[in-house]
C-alpha cells in the first residue's frame, strides 16, 4: 500500500469516528421510558415517565414536569429533585382520569439548577395502549392492610364494579 492510500484510509478512519461523536452530550438526561399504570386495585391511573442520566447535573437539580391533563382543565405539573447519585430519574404524574387509548398527551419537562437557572427542556407525548374504562370509579379495596373496600363489594354478596362515566367524550 503506498503512502498516499494509508493517509488517505487515516483520513477516512477519522471522519468515520468523528462522525460516531455523541450529538446529545449537552443533554445532562435523555427519555428511557414512558408508560400508563393502571391500578384496577386502588381505581387510579398515572402516567410515569424515566429518564437516564447522559451528563452531568448540578448538585440540587430538579424537573418541573407538566402533564396534559385528559379530563381537561387545568394541566398536572409535579417538581423533582434530582439526586446527584441517581443514574435514572422516574418522574410520576397525580392520578389521572379520562385516559383515552392510542391518544398522545403532551408533556413538559424543564431540568432545573438550585438558582432556577434552566439546564435543558424536553418536550414529549405519552399514548396509552389502554383506555380508562378498564378502571372501576371506586377503589376495590381501602386501608394499609388491602381491606375490601365496602362502597364495591356490598353485604349482601355483590359487587359494584361501575365504571367513571363523568369523561368527556
């Protein structure tokens, strides 16, 4: 191989690896997960979002999230704090209702230093596969110990398995 080729396959090899560089380095955190949990158990819906940590954060760091909220109204927002030796972040909305299956609901996060200085912004959509009516509109049980809740499983031996039907549609 002659010396021209070696510098030009040295050259190649470079801009190669040049090319591989991260293009998300200045994002100290990235979206790993998102997910709908339905608790038929205590009739509640959240949406659970995970982030993974990409760089480096300020100690005292927090997310300021702002969930759509599928009733309508008013959107949820939740703030976090960040622990400096957390390698994953897992940010919960409130309980939800009126969750519509294969509809995106809009999210908000701001990454936050301890002088309220913004770090980084990510915007997303969360989609149920599932729809709110799979949910009772009462808890099945109520209390520490999973006691049956009363106001569902009656004295007389049935069961009031009602769904919310206050949506919107």
């Amino acid at each position: 191989m002659t010396a021209h080729r070696k510098t030009l396959l040295l050259a190649a090899v470079i801009l190669a690896l040049a090319g591989c560089q991260r293009d998300d380095i200045e994002k100290p955190l990235v979206i790993s997960g998102k997910v709908f949990i339905f608790n038929y158990r205590v009739a509640q819906a959240t949406a659970v979002i995970t982030l993974a940590r990409n760089g480096t954060l300020p100690d005292e760091s927090y997310v300021e999230t702002t969930f759509e909220n599928p009733a309508g109204g008013a959107p949820h927002v939740t703030r976090a704090k960040i622990f400096p030796f957390w390698k994953k972040v897992t940010v919960e909305s409130p309980p939800m209702r009126c969750i519509a299956q294969d509809r995106p609901y809009a999210v908000s996060m701001r990454i936050v230093d301890a002088g309220g200085r913004e770090l980084q912004t990510i915007d997303t959509t969360i989609v149920s596969s599932q729809d709110q009516s799979i949910l009772p509109s009462k808890p099945l049980v109520v209390g520490p110990v999973y006691t049956k809740n009363p106001e569902v499983f009656k004295a007389d031996g049935s069961a009031d398995y009602a769904q919310d039907l206050s949506c919107p549609k």
